[in-house]
C-alpha cells in the first residue's frame, strides 16, 4: 500500500514538473513572439515553429551548460526557423579553383604591396567601429542569400571618406550590387570580388536610401549615374590563412571582406569567443572584418561583422577565434586609383 501512494506521489511530482515546464516554455514562446514581431497564418503552423523554438531552445540549453566551452549561445530571431530557412542565409559561392587563380593574379599585386610597405607598426588591437567613418550600422540582409553584397559594401564603406568620396559616411546600397552585379546571382548567392569587379565596370554603386534594400533579386538594374556615391578598381585577394598579412591589412587599409563556414552554432552566438571545434573550412557565408584583439585564455581573435541584423549575436557582431570556420581562407579587399 505504502509503495502504491509513493508511485502515486512521484507520478503526480513528475506530472507537476512537466505542467511547470510547459507554462515555462508557453510564457517564453509569448514573449519570444512578441520581442521578434512574429505572426503566423495559422494555428497549425504556430504549433510548427513552437516545436522548432522549443528543439532550439533545448540545443543551447546543452550547449550553455558547459563550463569548458569559451563562448554562449542564445536565442535569436530564427530560433523558429527551419534548416532551410537558415541556409538560405548563407550566399557565399565560393569556388576554390577560381579563388587560386585570384590569389596567383594578386601575387605581388602593388597595391596590397603597398598597404604592407607602410612602415606604421601594426597595433596589438584594431576596432574600425570606435573610428567614426569607418564602419556603418549593423544592417539586415532578411532571407535573400546577399551575404556577398554586404559584405562588399562594407568594404568599400570603410573606404568610401578616408579616400575623399563624401565627407561623412554614407551607407551604400546592397540591392544595387543584388540587381546590377551581373556576374553574381543576386539573392542567389555571389563573390565580393565579382561585386568590386562590377562596381568598377558599371561606374559605382548608389546609397541605400537613393536605392533601397528589398530583399529579393530586382527585374533590372536601376543605377542612376548622377546619384553614384563612390566607384573603385577592381579587387585584390589576401594570401590564404597569413594571419599577419590580415591584421596588417585590417591595421593600414580597413575593413576586410573574409568568407567563413556559418556553423549551427555559429548561428545562435551571443558573447565569448567563437571556437567551435565541429567548425570546418566549407565557405558559404560572407562576412566583414573590422578588428581584432587577444583573448587571456582563447588567445587571437577577429571582431566580425554579420548582416543578420542586430537581433543577432553580439548586437551583430561576433569574436571568432583565428583560423576558426576556416575564417582567413578567402579574404578581399577593393582596389582603388586614389
């Protein structure tokens, strides 16, 4: 009899805790919903994406709770998101026998050569964002695949006052590289070094406001030649993983364009810095360089800028280890004649 009512009672505690968790997980659904502006068309598609917050939730709760790792996870805006939906992010089309024979065209090219010959000595750390002109706001590029794009806008942003093209800092148009870079496939995924190309053979690119982000592959191309913010001379590629060509680069030119592997993990981080072991060299992702510094215990790291708005990671931005998510393999800068 005792062992009847003991069973009873654990199975009523367990039932008690399970109650528990849902509420839990109910109330932080609501406010989830309610944090990323998120409606959905039906009930039972509401019960789909809460299974996919709930199986994501459960990820970085395993990840988080342990002690050795160097950095967290979090929720984020595509915490519901299917496996599709998140890779659709990811644009980076690289093709690793185009990209030696870039790196064998930018062999001693003399305008990298001469970013390296400053004498300046390169600084232990470098952050583009606490120098104003330098470095724009973290944008969003929604579910099109235009990773590329801004990626490539950040660049030539970082260059765009410091080499007199405006006064102060004007962002610049993705959808302009998205509709007018023919050798990319717009929302479809493409190469930073094609957009500088493009750039370069279409005269310039406009600024956002001029030629607003849409999220989708435009019908033609609208560039306006009397609202061109800036043009520039083609592309330069850094040599594979030199780590020390990269900060000295970063150091004495600016922002770096750098192709990585947008791990899952990758895709949830919120602070620490990024070193995830399961992370290979598989580019898909475009992102920028605006930093680096040292870690006490993870050592070098890169400061990255993302393009999934500042719902993600570190209001954007993301530490991620040197070497890491193959992360230096495939690196660009724009050229320019002034």
């Amino acid at each position: 009899m005792k062992a009847s009512i003991l069973l009873v009672l654990v199975c009523l505690a367990a039932i008690s805790e399970l109650v528990l968790a849902r509420r839990s997980s109910l109330h932080e659904w609501r406010q989830y919903k309610r944090q990323h502006g998120k409606i959905y068309e039906t009930p039972e598609e509401e019960g789909h994406r809460f299974s996919l917050f709930l199986a994501t939730k459960e990820y970085i709760r395993q990840h988080n709770t342990n002690d050795q790792v160097s950095y967290k996870l979090g929720l984020n805006h595509m915490a519901d998101w299917t496996q599709e939906e998140r890779a659709s992010l990811k644009g980076l089309r690289y093709d690793p026998i185009e990209h030696e024979r870039r790196l064998e065209a930018s062999r001693n090219d003399p305008f990298l050569q001469a970013i390296l010959d400053d004498p300046a000595p390169v600084p232990a750390e470098v952050d583009w964002r606490k120098v104003p002109n330098r470095v724009t706001e973290v944008k969003d590029q929604g579910q099109c695949g235009g990773c590329w794009a801004f990626a490539s806008t950040g660049v030539l942003e970082g260059q765009q006052v410091v080499r007199n093209f405006t006064k102060t800092l004007v962002p610049l148009s993705e959808q302009d590289l998205i509709d007018c870079s023919q050798q990319n496939m717009g929302c479809d995924g493409g190469l930073m070094s094609l957009a500088f190309s493009d750039v370069e053979s279409t005269g310039g690119i406009e600024n956002e406001i001029d030629y607003p982000f849409k999220g989708d592959d435009g019908v033609n191309c609208s560039l306006k030649k009397d609202k061109i913010v800036m043009t520039d001379s083609g592309s330069v590629d850094l040599p594979q993983h030199n780590e020390q060509i990269i900060k000295a680069t970063v150091s004495k030119y600016g922002p770096v364009s750098t192709g990585i592997f947008a791990s899952p993990k990758f895709q949830y981080y919120t602070s620490g810095v990024f070193n995830d072991p399961d992370c290979n060299d598989k580019l898909d992702h475009a992102v920028l360089i605006v930093g680096y510094g040292k870690d006490p215990k993870e050592g070098d790291f890169w400061i990255v800028k993302n393009s999934w708005s500042d719902a993600w990671g570190d209001k954007g931005y993301i530490k991620m280890k040197f070497g890491i998510c193959g992360i230096g393999k495939m690196s660009t800068i724009a050229k320019f004649d002034k």
